[in-house]
C-alpha cells in the first residue's frame, strides 16, 4: 500500500499559519497528514474528522503522541459544528479541507475504489448506506447517464450507461472498467487517461454525496471559524474547485442589489471572509515530479471575518 503523500503541505501550512495555543479542524483526516504537519508547526490543539472509520483506527496511535492535542472524531466534515461541541470548544482559529479520495483509499482493492486493482465495487467512505454495486445494478439508464454525465463529465454518457445497463450485474471494479472501456471503443484506450476514470469518479462522488457534503462543509467552517481564522481547501476536479470559488466569492463580496424595486437583501451583502488567493495555487514541478496525484491540485484560502451570520 502507498504511503498517503500530502499535497501542497508546506503551502497549506503557510496559508493556516499555526500558532501555540490556538484549535484547528482537519476535516478531512485520512492518514494525519496536514494534522501532523499542524500539530508539529506549534503547540496547538487538532480536532481530525473522517467518516471512513479506518482512517481514524489509523490515527489513533498518531494521537497518542500529542498527549490530548489531538482529538479524533468519526463523522462528515459537514457536520463539523457540532463534532465540535461535543469535544467541548465553541469555535476553531482554522479549517482544512483535502477534497477527494485517499491514496489508502485507492490503493486498497477491497475498497473498490479504483479499477487498478480488483476488488468489489463498493466506493463507500464510510462503510454505510448503498454501494456502487447497488447504484448501477438498479438505477435506470435515463439517471445513470444523468449522473455519468454531470458528475463524470462524461461525454458519451448515454453510451456508457447503456452498455453498464447490458452487462449488469455487474460486482467488481475490473467488471466495470471493463465494459466501460469497450463502450467507448479501441480510440479511449489511446488516451493517457483511462476511460473507466470519468465513469468511476461520477459513481464515486454520487455514492458518497461529495459535493453536497462540500456545500454544507462550507457552510459549517462559515459557522464555525473565530474572525481572522482560515479556511483552506484543496480540491482536485473542476467540479469541487468551482463549488469552493463560488462559495466563497459570494461571502467575500457584497452583492449589488438586485433590483431598485426591491428592498435592499442586507442578509446577501454581508462578507464573512476575505479572499486571500484571487487564484488558486497550484503544485509545483517539484510536488509533481515526486506525486504525481498532486497534478490536478487547488488550493484556495480565505479569512473570516468579524461579520456575524445572517440570522
């Protein structure tokens, strides 16, 4: 199995800037990663939230080199206001976020991640609720080529669904990359990117809510964070990146009026971060040529602001 290699690490701790005595959330904790790096950087207090319980059975014994400065809590990231209160602090000094799947993740056939490796198709992060298996052995073809579609960025999404529909059932990843591949034809599998990988990533993120988990995350750091915290998120596909810029382009700037009929919306005007990169930052050819999964990196960082919710 891989070692999980963090991405843009000395950049995220750049952006957080730890410092002793402050709490942060590591909201996405996979293999500690960015927690260690924060933890090591001062003398702080790390609360790490995953949903797959075998990151955290991973990091418990990472915790117990931090004698108590490290908390660990099995839930979504969503959730992370009141995952929180229960560890019995009100707000945090910073939130991070590493979007996506984990190199443990991937690399663990039964996991049913990744096509690479055999195994069965599950693809859920927290061993609950419907797997892939169950999604496309029952869905309709007309909303599994919604999904392959919108989610994959597949553009022969139709086709794809349409084959998966003819072969099912189907219950391993092999199974499915397999008959994805030959409903693009000979032309895909000359491309660098296999063409299993738009199907894989649209069942993924669909099975586990990503990007309606992203959403209410976003809205819970909001919550959450103390003015002059940050807020950092790395986000590795389109898809993700543009939820994160638009979320926090929208609380970053205040909003014209809508219409000079109306009266004026003060609860849409009010700026509860400040962008700190009008870009995002990108992984260097020095990451790159070390992991190259760091390729399709984002990093995006903002700053709370003293403005109160809207109530």
């Amino acid at each position: 199995m891989s070692e999980h290699v963090p991405v843009l690490l000395a950049e995220v701790i750049e952006a957080l800037s730890p410092r002793d005595g402050a709490h942060y959330i590591d909201g996405t904790f996979g293999g500690g990663g960015y927690a260690r790096a924060i933890l090591e950087t001062s003398k702080c207090r790390v609360l790490g939230i995953d949903r797959d319980p075998a990151a955290l059975a991973r990091g418990r014994l990472m915790a117990l080199s931090y004698e108590g400065r490290l908390k660990l809590a099995l839930g979504r990231y969503s959730e992370m206001d009141r995952i929180l209160a229960d560890t019995g602090e009100s707000a945090t000094d910073g939130v991070v976020l590493d979007l996506g799947v984990s190199s443990f993740q991937l690399d663990e056939a039964a996991r049913g991640f990744s096509f690479r490796f055999d195994g069965p198709l599950d693809m859920r992060m927290s061993l609950e609720g419907p797997s892939a298996a169950d999604v496309v052995n029952t869905m309709d073809e007309a909303e599994l080529a919604r999904i392959i579609a919108t989610l994959g960025e597949e553009r022969f999404a139709r086709r794809v669904a349409r084959a998966i529909i003819a072969a099912r059932p189907l219950s391993r990843t092999q199974e499915l990359a397999d008959v994805v591949a030959k409903a693009l034809g000979p032309a895909a599998l000359r491309h660098p990117i296999h063409p299993a990988t738009r199907t894989f990533q649209a069942l993924r993120l669909y099975v586990n809510d990503e990007l309606g988990e992203l959403t209410r995350g976003l809205e819970a750091a909001e919550r959450v964070l103390r003015a002059r915290g940050r807020l950092v998120v790395v986000a590795f596909h389109s898809l993700e990146d543009r939820i994160v810029k638009q979320f926090l382009t929208q609380r970053s700037s205040a909003k014209p009026q809508g219409s000079r009929h109306l009266p004026e919306d003060r609860s849409q005007r009010r700026q509860t971060f400040g962008l700190l990169t009008n870009r995002p930052r990108t992984p260097g050819d020095a990451e790159l040529a070390r992991n190259p999964r760091a390729r399709s990196a984002k990093l995006r960082v903002a700053e709370r602001t003293a403005v109160p919710l809207a109530a």
